[in-house]
C-alpha cells in the first residue's frame, strides 16, 4: 500500500480512477494534464503534487497510469526524445488504460523494456461511474509478472478482469468490445427513431424490445437518453468514431469487410463533423429521430 501512484490524463475516467485510489489508501503523488487547471485541481483534492513535465510524473512515482485519448498522444508520451515519461523511468511500472491501437501498446512495451520500466494494458469497459466506484471491468495485457506485481491496484479499480495474453491482445479485444457496442448504439437509435416516425409509445417500445431478441446492454444504458435528448457525456461520439476505425484498421489487416461497423463509424464522423462529438454516443438518436437531426455544424 505504500506504493506512490502518478496519473496522466485527468479527464473523465483518469480523474476518477485516482479518486478511487486514493479512497482506498494509496498515495496518489502526481498528476499530470495538458489542461493545467485540470491538475492543479485535483492535485489539491487528492494532495498530490500537479507536475509540470511527464518526467518530474516518473520521478515521483512507483507505478504510473495514463489514461490518454488516442495513438498520437499515447506515442508523445512516451517519446525517444523531449519531455517523456520514460525519462528516468528504471524500475517504474507503466499502465496504459487508453482504448489505442494494439501496435501502440507493443511499441510502449519495447520502450518502456529499453528505459528498464515495465508497461501493461489495462484496457476498460464501464464508464465514469464504475471508475469512481471501482467496478470497472478490466482487460490486461502484458507480461504475467507485470500484472502480478500491479494486481492489487488493478483489484481497488475493478470487481472483475480478464487477462488476455501478451501486449497488443487486450487492445484487440477491446477494439471488438468498442465496435460492437457502438453497431448496438446505432441500431437502437434507428430502431426508436422509426418507432417516434411511426407514432408508438417510445417507453413502450423499450420495455418490448427489453424482452425480446431486440434487448442489448446499450438498451439499459442508452435508450431512455435516447428517448428524452439527454446527451450528457459518459462516452462521447468522437471516441466512438475513434474506437470503430482502431477495429477497422484490424479488420483490414485481416482481410475482413466489416460493413456494419463502417455504417456506424460515418454516423459518429458525422456526429462529429455536425459539431456533436462531445456529446454521449446516445446523441447518436439526434442523428435518426424524426426532426432532430441538424443540418449544419
């Protein structure tokens, strides 16, 4: 318990994630956020010191989680030159929670190894609200010792993990968890977006599909928001979009044709492009209900 804990991205899921920690005993050291008003504050809530480089982050801590939102900013962080986590990081243990490409994580494992660290996926499903609970659902990656010697952290994040295999395998399993959830999203959005065309009872409706072969996860988190325009950010479209071309790119190399998964990402880049990205993917209903969908960005 007297590991010291640094954090890099402080945003929904990485703030509450040192929430959790700290509730559970640990010393949350350093956090670190482009947004400076964002570290500042939670380094006052959690006493932890708001650092001013990724390396002074590494200095400070036993084992650092980074929580960042897409390849380019996973690859700067952990940079051959510049200011870089990996700057004084022998010993140090590296958990990378991001939903990125697989050949991401391989490329951190192989520059963490050359820096004398060790990094591991802990890639999650959930959202907001199990990050601050601790019920999060984790799948891990890496070097089996890794996770063993990180476990009882990972414990305090989630009720339940699956540990996967080597790095990049977890990232592969997640991409299919994302594309999967975001094809379920769009085709209830279709789905009560017809239903209000035609006139039928939306609560209605979602109790039947509910009991039927229509019932899905996205049903119990998605469609009352769907149903009464409440968008408020969980998981915004343009990580929607984003996580559906990280298993399009894997589908490609493959050889595989993913036509429902294309047809769900052009909805979410539209979303996006119509100035909607930041809303929860349930905005994507604003895009399929009948009167809702804007014209313009």
């Amino acid at each position: 318990m007297n590991l010291k804990i640094g954090f890099v991205g402080l945003g929904r899921m990485g703030a509450n994630m040192a929430r959790r920690l700290k509730d559970c005993g640990y010393t949350v050291s350093a956090v670190f956020d482009l947004n400076r008003s964002l570290a500042d504050s939670l380094a006052v809530e959690l006493g932890a010191t708001a650092c001013p480089t990724l390396k002074s982050v590494t200095a400070s801590s036993d084992v650092v989680i980074t929580v960042v939102t897409d390849d380019a900013a996973m690859r700067s962080i952990f940079s051959a030159a510049g200011d870089t986590l990996l700057d004084g990081a022998k010993g140090r243990v590296f958990i990378n929670c991001a939903t990125v490409s697989p050949a991401v994580h391989l490329e951190v494992e192989k520059a963490a190894a050359a820096a004398g660290a060790d990094s591991l996926e802990g890639c999650m499903a959930s959202s907001i609200t199990q990050a601050r609970e601790g019920s999060l659902y984790l799948m891990i990656g890496g070097k089996p010792e890794v996770f063993e010697s990180v476990k009882p952290i990972l414990e305090k994040l989630s009720t339940s993990m699956r540990y996967v295999g080597r790095a990049g395998e977890a990232a592969k399993v997640k991409a299919l968890v994302n594309m999967v959830m975001n094809i379920n999203t769009a085709g209830l959005a279709e789905g009560l977006g017809l239903a209000a065309a035609l006139g039928l009872d939306l609560s209605m409706i979602r109790e039947v599909f509910s009991q039927t072969g229509a019932a899905s996860r996205v049903l119990v988190t998605d469609g009352e928001d769907m149903q009464n325009r409440d968008h408020a950010c969980f998981f915004s479209a343009s990580h929607a979009a984003k996580d559906s071309g990280i298993a399009l790119s894997l589908a490609r190399e493959a050889g595989l044709d993913l036509p429902l998964a294309a047809a769900t990402k052009r909805q979410f880049d539209k979303m996006t492009a119509l100035g909607l990205g930041e809303l929860d993917k349930s905005g994507i209903a604003e895009l399929t209900f009948p009167g809702r969908a804007p014209t313009s960005s």
